[in-house]
C-alpha cells in the first residue's frame, strides 16, 4: 500500500521534460483566493450589511491597460451572503485602499472622508498664498510668531531643566546636617554655661538630689583677709563755730571719739584738776614718734541757741583764770 502523502516522486531515467506540452492560457485568467473584506458595505440588491473582516471565495484577475507607477491593479468579485449577487471592488494603490465598483456602497467613510477634506484646504490654501501676496505675508508673519513663541517656550523648559539639575541632593543635606550639628553644639555650650551659673548661685546638685551649696571660709590665712576690702573710717568735718556753740557739761555724753585718734593720758599732771577734767575730753592725732606731744582734740558738742553761747562763754573764762 502506498503513502498517503508522498514526499519524493519517482522520476524515469527517460523522463525527458521538454516533451511535455505546454497550454496556453488566456492573459485574464481568473484565480479563486480567500480573503476578508476590507470595508463595511451595505449591497445595493437586499440591503445586507457586510462588515469588515468577513471572509469570502473571490475570484481575482488582473485590471487591464490600468496601473499605478507600474504597480498592477487587481479586481475581486464576492457574492452577497444573501441574495447572491456579486459585489466588485477593485485595489486603488494610490490612497492604498479599495474603491467599489458595482454591487454595493461602502459604509462609515467619516475619516477617510475627513483626510481627504484637509487636503483639499491645503491644497487651497497654497493657491490663495500664490495669487494673493497679501495672505502670503500674514501667514509668514503668524508662523514667525509661532517660531519666537515656541522659542520662548523652550528657554524655559531649559532654564527649568538647569534648575533641577543644578541642586545637587547630597550636598543640601549634607549642609544641613553641619548646620544641625552646630545649632546642637551651640545650645549644648549654653545649658553648661547656665549649669554652671546655677551651681555658682544656688549650690551643686549632689547624687541623692539635694543642693549643696560651699560656704566661705572664715578662718582663712592673713592673705585672704588682706585681699578683703576693708572699710575706711569716716572723717568728720568740724566747723570754727562749733567751738563757741558747744556746752562743757554735756560733753562727755554727746561726745563721739574718732576712731583714727587716739586719747593722751600719759602727759597729764595728777596735781590740777582742771587738767585732769580736760585730759579726760581732750583728743590728739597718732603721734609720728613716741615722745612728741600733740595738740588737744576739738570737741564736737550741739548747738543750743543764744543763751547756751552765754554760758560756755562764761565757763570759758573761769576755766582760763584758773589756769593762770
């Protein structure tokens, strides 16, 4: 039994193929081929919608004495699904599209329609620019206006482009992490400067959370009490007429001893009790040497009006007559 589909054929030593004869075949001859449409149509005969894609026999044959820069232009007849009457569309490779011949219309041509509405604007537009120079001028000048436009545009599409490329991320934080770092450092030195402030006012804070406080030592070397400031005395100033105004009996109670002067008793004679009395109220300044002898203080005594006046006067020159 032999193969079913037979891949090698048998070939006679004989076989001698130009004995064969040729048939000649007619220029037109049709082909049958499968193919789908390639638009919506409606047929002219039933009404039936045949849509895109739908698959068909069609026979194919070649369109005489008609091509396209030497491209040949072929025709194909279908049958309507319906009532069987033939529909034939032929190739159009100028638009590389169909055009329907006869058996039906075509459908939903809106944008095949719509582009060849704006060529033929375009096409008027360039008439009226050739014979109108005017329109020519205004089209020049909106298209430069656009150019400058899209220019301007482009600037700033660059400068934005060299702005985002300019920041460099890495060094903005590393920026602001040495700015961070020395706002830290900063406030870090300030709490111990007011730590220490604290502690030199109220005392150290000690483990346990009690405050002790270091108190100045008293019983300190001879330098810490020289370094010390010492109070100066008060000098008091004695008027000439506070020497007439002062009463003698009240001198020993209202009298206040400088304290830079001191009280001459060694040079006082025991026999005259006047000089006894005066000794007791009489003052001197610190003597440059032990043996010189200083004058008597004068003594600071309240003013007690006219009559007061009188009466020391009086007291004055019995004192003064005694002595004699």
């Amino acid at each position: 039994m032999s193969e079913r589909k037979v891949l090698n054929k048998y070939y006679p030593p004989d076989f001698d193929p130009s004995k064969i004869p040729r048939v000649r075949q007619s220029k037109n001859r049709q082909f049958t081929v499968r193919l789908m449409a390639p638009f919506n149509m409606k047929c002219k005969t039933c009404g039936e919608y045949i849509y895109k894609g739908k698959k068909f026999n069609a026979r194919k044959e070649d369109v005489e004495n008609e091509n396209y820069l030497g491209i040949r232009i072929y025709r194909f007849y279908i049958k309507c699904t319906r009532c069987l009457s033939e529909i034939s569309f032929k190739t159009d490779p100028q638009s590389t599209d169909y055009v329907v011949e006869a058996g039906a219309t075509r459908n939903f041509m809106a944008l095949k329609l719509a582009e060849e509405q704006a060529v033929r604007e375009m096409e008027a537009e360039k008439e009226e620019e050739r014979t109108n120079p005017m329109k020519l001028l205004e089209n020049r000048t909106k298209a430069s206006r656009g150019e400058i436009e899209m220019v301007e545009t482009l600037e700033e599409l660059k400068e934005l482009n060299k702005r985002k490329v300019v920041v460099n991320f890495d060094d903005m934080l590393h920026r602001y992490d040495e700015e961070r770092q020395s706002e830290a450092a900063l406030a870090a030195a300030a709490e111990i400067e007011d730590e220490q402030l604290i502690k030199s006012v109220f005392g150290e804070r000690t483990g346990d959370g009690t405050i002790v406080k270091r108190l100045v030592d008293d019983g300190g070397s001879s330098s810490d009490e020289d370094k010390r400031p010492k109070k100066q005395a008060k000098m008091l100033t004695i008027k000439a007429t506070d020497l007439l105004a002062a009463p003698l009996n009240n001198a020993p109670k209202n009298k206040k001893l400088n304290p830079l002067v001191k009280i001459k008793t060694a040079l006082i004679k025991p026999n005259s009790a006047a000089a006894s009395t005066s000794s007791s109220t009489t003052t001197s300044t610190a003597p440059t040497s032990s043996t010189a002898p200083s004058a008597p203080a004068p003594i600071v005594k309240p003013s007690l009006g006219g009559l007061s006046l009188l009466g020391s006067y009086s007291d004055s020159s019995s004192h003064s007559d005694s002595d004699n």
